[in-house]
C-alpha cells in the first residue's frame, strides 16, 4: 500500500470521525435547546391571566393607548406564549459581511422570557448554533461552531440586563403583554414618545418607544444596553426599528425588526430579522 493511499485512507477515517461527531453534538444540541423550550412552554400555559379592560388602558399615556388600540382587537385576551420562525442576517462588525440566519424563537408573555434558536451560516458548509435566552431572571448566549466547538457561553449581571432589554424590545411581537403590570411600568415623555420600564427581580431596564400617529411602534432606543467588546461589556446606545405591520392571529405586529448600536463613530446595524411564521398559545416547540 503506498503513502499516498494511507493517508487517503487515514484522512477518510478522520473525516468519518468528525461527521460522526458533529452529528452526535448537534442531536445534543438541540435536545437540549428542546427541554428547555418544553420547559418555558409548560410553565407559560400555566400562567394566570387578565382579562384586558378599557379601565387599565385609560391610565396608560396617550401614545401607548393609541399603540394598544391600534395593535389589539376590542376584547383580546392576553397572550401567553408565543412562537416564531425567523429568517434573516447577521454580522459581528460594521466591516464584516452579513450572515445568512434562520430562527426559532419563543416567548413567555406573563413572564420575562425567550428562548432564541439560531443557526448561523458564515461560509457554505460552515455554520454557528446560536441559543441565546432569559429565564428566571437570568440571560446566556450559547455560541458552538458546528453545534460542537463552544465559541461563548455569556453569561452574567450585564448579559442579564442586556437580555432584558431584548425582550422588552421584542414584545412588539406580542403586544399584550405591553399591558402586564407586574413586570412593565409606563411614563408619558410626548404625545410620539414614552418611557417603558421592565422589572424582573432584581434586573430593571428601560427603552423609549416611538409611535407614528396610528399608534404603531416605529423605534425602540435605550441609552445604555450592554454588549462584549472583547473580554469586557461596554454599554452603549441601542436602537431597534419595527417594520411592515401585518395582523397576525388577530393582534397587528411587525413583521420585520432591525438592530443596531449607536456608536460614538456612527451607527452599526447588526441584526435584521423576519418573521415567517407566528403562532399564540401553542404550547411546544416546533
């Protein structure tokens, strides 16, 4: 047997070995992503709800009564759960080249909390699994090259914080829980303009929204959200753009979100997401 053939054949073996080993990682994966959204699914069906009355949107600021108006049947009962398919990019710095993304996504409404499914493709055969979430007052973002080599496991006060801020930047996508007042608190700022303010625990965040003058939400901003530069978290401003309003199992929500960081040397856009699929109170996975 010649070299070459030996080493044809020894690099089969390795390639066999490898394949065997991502496939092993990514089942791995994503039962474990799985448990998790069972988890969230189960304990959100289990949610107590209120009726949403005319009362509680009276005290509310004028522009969120026009938002919550124009979002929200007369009647509508409070979400619990939602679940999304998302298509869309991704790229870590203003120079680098958008990544295609495709997504899953899962809400807790009567709670602060997500789950966010991501794989991530960065060159043809190359790709990244990204599980990035808030529960129990606590957020992580899961980063595994081939959902096998671990890239980042972030996890800590600031990722908590930062988490926080995604969700409440979120909830467009399931505007009733805009009205729970256990978590979410509003102050008046103009009649475009209002302050929101989610407290989960010990963590408490704050965003101002924009609304257009048909009540849908146009801009969300928060002047310090933190993100890593490195080994470290810089906190920097923040803001996220809501467009194509579409209604969707009755509730009207926007269907394409974009977010980017406000940086003392101009803008970075590093995320744009569309929603190809949504469903309320279906309690599982996909």
């Amino acid at each position: 047997m010649s070299h070459v053939t030996i080493l044809f054949f020894i690099a089969s073996i390795i390639i066999i070995l490898f394949v065997i080993v991502v496939a092993f990682c990514s089942l791995s994966f994503q039962r474990n992503v799985g448990d998790e959204i069972s988890d969230l699914s189960q304990r959100a069906k289990e949610t107590k709800t209120e009726s949403l009355s005319g009362e509680r949107i009276d005290f509310l600021p004028e522009p969120v009564q026009r938002y919550v108006r124009y979002s929200l049947p007369e009647g509508a009962e409070p979400v619990r759960f939602a679940r999304m398919k998302q298509t869309g990019e991704f790229r870590t710095d203003p120079a680098g080249v958008w990544m295609p993304v495709e997504a899953e996504q899962y809400f807790s409404a009567g709670f602060p909390a997500f789950i966010w499914h991501a794989k991530i493709q960065f060159w043809s055969l190359f790709w990244i699994d990204v599980r990035d979430k808030y529960d129990g007052g606590e957020g992580n973002m899961l980063v595994k090259i081939f959902s096998t080599i671990p890239v980042a496991d972030a996890k800590g006060p600031e990722i908590d914080v930062s988490s926080l801020h995604r969700y409440i930047g979120e909830m467009p996508w399931f505007p009733t829980a805009f009205l729970n007042e256990e978590h979410i608190t509003w102050e008046p700022i103009d009649s475009s303009h209002a302050k929101a303010v989610i407290t989960d625990g010990e963590n408490v965040a704050s965003v101002e929204f924009s609304f257009d003058e048909e009540g849908r939400i146009t801009k969300v901003t928060t002047e310090e959200r933190f993100r890593t530069v490195g080994n470290q978290f810089s906190a920097d401003k923040w803001t996220g753009y809501y467009y194509d309003y579409q209604e969707k199992n009755g509730l009207n929500v926007p269907m394409e979100i974009m977010g980017e960081w406000n940086l003392p040397d101009g803008n970075f856009s590093y995320v744009k997401l569309r929603v190809t699929e949504m469903e309320y109170d279906v309690f599982s996975g996909y």
